[in-house]
C-alpha cells in the first residue's frame, strides 16, 4: 500500500537556531523483496539503466543487489576479490564515458582498524554473476580510527568524501578517487558538518533514549552537482551547492532538514537520476523503500 504523507518541516539550519520551511511529499512505494537484504546500509542510482538501484548488505558476502524503484529483486553480482568486514555506503558514479559504483568498507564501531577500504567496479549487467575489481582504495585517517557509514563521490574533482558518524560534531574526509600506486593513503581532514542537527545536553547524557539522531548514516551528491543529502537517524538534511563552491563549503552551509517521521533506524540514501527526489530505507528484512519530493 503506497503511504502518502505531507509534511511541513523547520529546518535544522545554523548554531543561531536559524530556521527555513520546506514542504514534502514522503511515498512509502513499496518494501525490500530480497529477505537476505535485509541490513541494507547503502543505496545508489544506477548510471546505466533506467528505474533501477543498487543496494548493499552491512555484511555477509560482497554482493550488490540490483533492486527496482519499488524494492523489487532484480538480481545480484557478486564483486571478485572484494571482502565484506563492514560495508556501510555505495555510491554511482560517471568516470570518462564509464560507469561505475563504489563501495564503502568503513564501518569500524569499535574505531580499531588499522585501515579502511573502498571498492571500484564497473557497473555491470544486472544478469551478470560476478564482476571484477577495477581498482581499490585503502586509506586510514589521520588521527587515529573513526567510525563512518557516509560517502559520497564528485566525479568532477575525481575526489571522494567520507563523513564520521560518531563525532561531534561529524568530521569530512577527503581521498583522491584515483591515487594510482596501490598504497595506503591518508585521508585529509576538510572541515566539520556542525549545521546538521546537534543532539542537546540530556540527549548526550542518554544517548540510546534519543535514538542516536544526530548520527550521520548515509550521504550522496546529486548526478547534477547542485546539491547534497546527508541521512541520519532524525532526518534527511539537503545541501544546495552554489556554481564553484567546494563541497565542504557546501557541506557547512545551512540544511534543510526533512523529518521521516515514524520510519527508524533510516540508513540508506541516494538521489535519483533526475536530482528531484530521494530513495531512503532502513535496516531490517522487508524494510519499507521511501521516496522523498524534494520540493524547495
């Protein structure tokens, strides 16, 4: 059944509690077919072929999940030579003519790993078994272990953003899309995401009875380079981004801030094709597979 729920928000905009209305049309159109997807922490548009997503499980095998706009099984692909230890994000890119998706290996709940690693394939077929690496890159950060589930890709730079989960406030990490030796890379510290909803004095004194909300889960750059959308437990948080701005200026600018209401545990998020709306869903089997209007 397609749920349809209009929403009138406040944005969670600046420290200067700032604030800006924006008006939602949030669909519930249609749940996860796939029962082994049934931790899907990261979703991506496919660059190659109309109305259809990619999807990733948090562990288990290194499999894609090809899904349609409504959940529905569409096949997998397994990735050759790839390891599943914590994959948290994918995201869909274009690279000289040639599709690709990345896929993000850097969950580290207990901030332990000496390295973390990122997946590059060719986006394949969705008939296709298997598909090969194109590249991979490992990278650490640069004081010590962090905890992430949010990346995003800018093409047009041929750079890729991390952002941390459990700092305050998160903290955006840069890495060449192509460092080109196979070594161990150090990621560059660009700027924190403070205009994203900070949790309040009782919340940090209880943590688990507000849900984590301020925690980021998910992020994706729109395929027309105008805006982003960073997910966390609270909400969905849009980014416009100026003709020449960076991205972490962009990313430290004011946000729109939509709520999902009743919907929990939201980690998943990408743009579709057009730019116009978000796809967003949430770790569990069956989850519900959400479609946001971004009408601002």
């Amino acid at each position: 059944m397609r749920l349809l729920i209009w929403v009138l928000l406040l944005a969670a905009c600046s420290a200067d509690n700032d604030k800006q209305q924006a008006t939602s049309l949030l669909t519930e159109v249609g749940r996860l077919e796939n029962s082994r997807l049934d931790e899907a922490s990261g979703i991506a548009a496919s660059r190659l072929h109309d109305e259809l997503f990619w999807a990733i499980n948090d562990d288990g095998p290194a499999v894609l999940h090809a899904l349609s706009p409504a959940g529905a099984d569409l096949g997998r692909v397994l990735i050759d030579g790839a390891r599943n230890r914590d994959w948290e994000d994918i995201a869909a890119f274009e690279l000289a003519g040639t599709a690709y998706l990345i896929v993000a290996d850097i969950g580290d709940n207990d901030a332990e790993h000496e390295y973390l690693s990122l997946y590059v394939v060719e986006e394949p077929a969705t008939e296709a078994d298997e598909t090969e690496l194109a590249w991979r890159i490992d990278f650490r950060y640069p004081d010590g272990a962090r905890d992430a589930e949010a990346l995003a890709v800018d093409p047009v730079a041929r750079q890729v953003y991390v952002l941390s989960k459990r700092t305050l406030p998160a903290e955006l990490y840069r890495l060449p899309l192509q460092p080109g030796d196979g070594a161990t890379i150090t990621a560059e510290f660009v700027g924190y995401l403070d205009k994203l909803p900070q949790p309040s004095p009782a919340e940090l004194q209880n943590p688990a009875g507000s849900g984590y909300g301020w925690q980021p889960t998910g992020m994706d750059f729109a395929p027309d380079g105008r805006s982003a959308l960073v997910l966390t437990y609270a909400g969905l948080n849009f980014f416009s981004r100026s003709a020449g701005q960076s991205w972490p200026d962009a990313l430290q600018g004011r946000a729109m801030h939509f709520s999902l209401r009743s919907y929990r545990n939201a980690e998943s998020v990408a743009f579709t094709r057009d730019s116009e709306a978000a796809m967003v869903t949430v770790e569990q089997k069956h989850a519900p597979v959400l479609r946001v209007e971004l009408a601002l």
